[in-house]
C-alpha cells in the first residue's frame, strides 16, 4: 500500500508516538496483524479487547479509497460504516480497500432495521459488501428511546454471535444518551456504544459522568458527532454561513477548532475512539494530529470562540424538543442531518438522509406556521433552521 506522502514530516514533527500492538485478531485466533507505523496513538474498546485506534475512521462521507488507505498506512486501524452509508457504498468501498488485509483492521457497520428478520439480512448484506465473513461490532443504528429497540433487533444479535458473524454488539444513538446509556447498562446485552459527545454539550458534565459509568461496566465507548456541526472550514474557503470567510476567520481569530473539537472529546479517557468522518488527505492530516497532543487552554479558548459562532445553528442534541412540534416534525434529527450539507458539506449525504424521512414528515411546510412551538434551551433558531433544511432539501 502506497505510503501517504506527508507521512515523513508528521514523524518528524515530534508528535510521534510509539506505536501500540493491534491486538484485532480473528474469530479463531491466527497470526498477529502487522505492526503499524508510529505516530498513532490506541485504546482498548472497553471489555472486548479490541485494540483501536483512537482515530476511527467515519465511513459516512467518504469516497475516495485513496484517502482510506492513508489512514490505514498512518495507523488508523479502527473504519466504521454502515448498510444506509451511500446505498451499501461505503461499505463496498472498505472492502475493496482491504481485501487481503481483513486480519489487520476492526471493521464496524450498522443497521436500522427494526425486526430480526430484517435485521439479520442486513447483515448477511453487510458482509458480502465488506468482503468478509464476520465484522468485529454491529450496531444498532439510531437507537435514542428504549421504543426504538424491539426484542426482535436483540435477538439478531445474539443469533449474529452464534453464527460467527459478528463478535460484539453495539448500539448508536444521536440524543438523549444520558437516558440511553444507563438503560442498555441495565438490560446488559451491549458490549459497545456510539454515541454523539462533543464540545457543544451543556457544561452539567451529566455526560462525563454517564459514560463514565458504562466504561466502567466494560462497556466499550465510541464518540460520533466531535466536530459539533464541522462549523471551521472556512479556514479553507468554504462557505458555510458566510459570503465573507475571511470576516468570519478573523472574528475566530485562528485556525484549528476542528483539531481542538476532536482534542476535547479524546481528553475523556473513558473514550475509546472518536470516529470522524474524512474526505481529504487534509483532513486526515489535521486528525492524526491531533490524537498526537494534549487538550490546551488554547484549544479551550478557541472552542469557546467556535461555541459563540454555533450557538444559534447546532443541534446540541440534548433530547428537549422531542414531540415538542405539533405537526410530528422530528426536529433534532432534521437539524442533524441538515448539518451534514451545511456544516461538514456534504450535500448528497444530507439530502439522502433527508429522503429518508417519512413522506409526511418531507412535506411540512415551517413557513406555514406563524409561531414555532419548539423552543431551544441551548439558544438554536429552530424555525429558521428547519426552513433552511426544507429550502435546500425537500
């Protein structure tokens, strides 16, 4: 695999590491993977013993294999898809990407499913894409309820053990983790969880000390959604909230709060992993990176900064306006998945999310209403936010 060109001068930076053993081995044992080069730092997944990489790789936006096999020469180990990622895409795209190397990587998909049956062809789905015959956690997508798991999903899992098809079990959840987290703590069929933790999130720390617990318990956590929204690159030009970028990268005064967001979530040694979606070697560049240094005041005081600017834009995800809006708008969902288009800048992604939605959900009209009942503790302009996801998506 070709090495990726600015390897050589990441080393040399001293941000280097020593490289820590993959212990990903196959379901009957086999031969140790090959050792990755340094400069990447690893966690243990809670009590499954999975070695990862505390850089995961997000699946979700990806399109370049190039790109993925970078992070693989850099020792990124840990790649997380799922079946909905660009029609069964992403999932093709990383098993293309490692055929022969399947003993060498930790592969994590999902699926949405809501019966076993489903559920479990989702899977089979899943493997054949991947190219392999076992993935090392398959999660439950989106699960934000204890409503939103029947008895039947469970069951998949189980069976999926039984069969050698999968060897942990996981669940994923966008809001509400606090109240999630203690309830699959309770029932105790979950080794790992990915669950939504960023800077963005009220300073209460009832979130620290939720995942404290469930890693405690051996429960393996994964972090998702550490870019709160991905509002920075307009440190590159882009044009998110602005026509004016340079205004904007003046008033937060420097670059790098995508670096700090993902210092912030990795300062939380109870945090295995922090999957991140990656579209560019750039980007790859700038995580690697960071998983290399401390969290600093100055990150603290350039996240501060970052929080003023989100303020009124990101879902902080908290749970507050569920049911809240009478015509059945799932609004913290609608404001996620409009910041996949305008916040990381990936527009077909939010716009297949949003196709997702059921079709009276897509066709609610917020303009039609003349006084919003959804109101944000955390400050977010919910009706022009939905307005802005009907505009751009519907």
């Amino acid at each position: 695999m070709a090495k990726w060109s600015s390897r050589r001068a990441f080393l040399a930076s001293g941000l280097a590491l020593p490289v820590a053993a993959s212990a990903n081995q196959t379901r009957t044992g086999g031969p140790p993977p090959v050792p990755r080069p340094e400069g990447m730092a690893y966690g243990t997944l809670g009590k499954t013993g999975l070695k990862v990489s505390r850089l995961g790789f997000g699946g979700n936006a990806a399109s370049d294999p190039s790109v993925i096999a970078a992070a693989f020469d850099m020792g990124v180990n840990f790649f997380d898809t799922a079946r909905i990622y660009n029609n069964g895409n992403s999932e093709r795209m990383l098993g293309a990407v490692f055929a022969g190397k399947r003993k060498d990587v930790v592969f994590a998909t999902k699926t949405a499913a809501t019966t076993k049956d489903e559920a479990l062809r989702d899977l089979d789905a899943s493997l054949k894409a991947l190219g392999t015959d076992y993935v090392d956690i398959w999660h439950l997508h989106g699960r934000n309820a204890p409503a939103d798991i029947a008895d039947g999903v469970f069951e998949a899992q189980r069976i999926a053990k039984q069969q050698g098809k999968i060897r942990f079990a996981g669940v994923s959840m966008h809001f509400t983790m606090k109240d999630m987290i203690p309830y699959l703590m309770k029932l105790g069929q979950t080794d790992v969880i990915l669950a939504a933790y960023n800077f963005s999130m009220p300073p209460d720390m009832e979130m620290e000390k939720t995942i404290a617990a469930a890693r405690q318990a051996g429960i393996g956590i994964i972090a998702m959604k550490t870019m709160a929204g991905g509002f920075a690159r307009i440190q590159r030009g882009d044009r998110l909230y602005t026509d004016n970028p340079k205004a904007l990268t003046d008033r937060l005064k420097q670059p790098g709060a995508m670096v700090s967001a993902l210092k912030w979530a990795l300062r939380n040694k109870n945090v295995d992993t922090a999957i991140v979606g990656i579209t560019d070697r750039d980007q790859l560049g700038e995580n690697a990176a960071a998983v290399a240094q401390p969290f600093t005041d100055g990150d603290r005081g350039l996240l501060s900064a970052q929080l003023d600017f989100i303020r009124p834009l990101y879902c902080r995800m908290c749970g507050a306006c569920a049911g809240a809006c009478p015509r059945g708008l799932p609004v913290a969902d609608m404001l996620r998945i409009l910041s996949y288009a305008d916040g990381y800048g990936q527009f077909p992604l939010a716009r297949e999310r949003f196709l997702a939605l059921p079709e009276g959900v897509r066709q609610v009209r917020c303009a039609d209403c003349s006084v919003c009942a959804v109101q944000c503790p955390n400050g977010v302009r919910v009706p022009d936010r939905l307005r802005k996801a009907q505009e751009w998506l519907a």
